[in-house]
C-alpha cells in the first residue's frame, strides 16, 4: 500500500521546487504584489499567472486578495517555513543522492 501522506509530501516539494512556482513565490517573498504586478515582473500575461498560481493558491502557500478592485497574492510564510524545515521531507532526497553517489563511483 502507498503511504498517501509521503506522496502529498512529494507533490508539495516538487510543486515548490518546479522553476515557475520557485520564480513566483521568490517575487512574493518581499511582499503582496497585484496580480497585474507579478504578471509584468514575470513576463507573461495575467490569464497564464492565474493558470501557473492555482496549485499553489489550492497547496495554501499562496493567497489571493480582493482589494479596492485589484487581485493581490502574498506568500503564506509560516506554510512554507513549515514544509521547508521540515527534516522528513528531505531524508529520501539525501537517500536518494547517497544511492546515486555509489551507484556511480
């Protein structure tokens, strides 16, 4: 049986780490920016951020707000602080590399 829980885990840490959402939340990081904001400083248009936000704003990591008729997106820091610090999540990848690094030497 698959542990549900470790599969979550691994699609919340690839989510983060894929290069689009990395980009997106490395911009919010400083603070809520508009959406029509962080579409400019990334280069596409406002109808594709909401496509590449929606996983992150669904994980929690990313929140939208209504204000004065502007969408604004903020990062949820104590979420991600708690993912990222999270030990668990990183054993397999230093099991993972440790393998590797045998398998090729």
């Amino acid at each position: 049986m698959i542990n549900n829980n470790t599969d979550d885990n691994d699609k919340t840490l690839e989510a983060l780490f894929e290069p689009q959402n990395a980009e997106i939340l490395a911009n919010l990081e400083d603070g809520p920016k508009t959406s029509s904001k962080l579409a400019e400083i990334l280069g596409i248009k406002e109808e594709k951020l909401d496509e590449q936000i929606s996983y992150l704003k669904e994980l929690e990591f990313v929140i939208k707000t209504d204000k004065d008729g502007s969408v604004y997106y903020s990062v949820d820091k104590n979420k991600l602080s708690k993912v990222l610090e999270n030990d668990d999540n990183f054993k397999n990848i230093d099991n993972g590399l440790a393998k590797l690094d045998s398998f090729l030497n």
